[in-house]
C-alpha cells in the first residue's frame, strides 16, 4: 500500500537552496572543464602540429586567444567546481550560521566545534543570529 505524505511533510531531509545551488554550480564546472579541457586540447595539439611542419615558432596557424580562453573557461569551471564560495555566498547569504556539514544552527555554541557533528570552524565567522524576529 502507498503511504501519501500530507503537504509539507517529506521523506527525509529536504536538500538545502543553497546546497542545490552549489550542486548545480558543481554541475556547471564540470561542464565547463570537460568543454574547454577538449578545445584545449585539439587546439594545443593543432598549434604544436603548425609550428613542427613550419620549423618555427613563429606565427602558429591556430590563434593563441583562443587557446588562453579555453584555458580561462577551464580555470572558471576548476573554481565553480571547487565550490565557488564567493559566488554561493553572494547568491544566497544565509541569514542564520549554520554547520557547513550538518546545517546545525550555529547562534550559539561559543566553541570552535559544531556540536552536533564536531566540524571545526571559525567563531570569530560566526555572528548571533538577530532575534528580532
């Protein structure tokens, strides 16, 4: 028999908005690694093929703008896959302190361990959440 979920209720823990936002920046790196790591590669190998049969280094015959910009697309899809904190941070500033492993709201432990899974961070990083609310 299936068990319908009244709404609201989910079967277990709900994925995070900016989990899924650093997942699908991951998502998007890994792309961008895959598409420029080829390009690079045809072209490098095109522009070492250019300068073996014209015995020089003079002017290859694949322009080297190209080569560097699909080296930077792979530089950005190397960082987006990293994590891309500044990124993540801006999109989505979170309004409370929370573990980065457990999502633990971290308002108010004073010491440098999460206590729920015992991740270290910064206090000085955490700041009180306002209570105002």
């Amino acid at each position: 028999m299936l068990d319908t979920l009244a709404p609201g209720e989910h079967d277990g823990p709900a994925m995070k908005y900016k989990t899924l936002f650093r997942l699908l920046l991951k998502l998007l790196g890994v792309c961008f690694l895959v598409e420029g790591g080829s390009f690079s590669v045809v072209l490098g190998a095109a522009m070492a093929v250019s300068w073996l049969e014209s015995g020089m280094l003079g002017s290859p015959g694949v322009p080297l703008p190209w080569l560097l910009a699909y080296l930077a697309q792979m530089g950005i899809g190397l960082y987006l896959f990293l994590g891309a904190e500044w990124i993540v941070n801006r999109a989505i500033p979170g309004n409370r302190p929370y573990c980065p492993e457990c999502a633990y709201d971290l308002s108010g432990p004073a010491g440098g361990r999460c206590p729920e899974c015992g991740t270290p961070f910064r206090p000085e990083d955490v700041r009180p959440a306002d209570r105002s609310e």
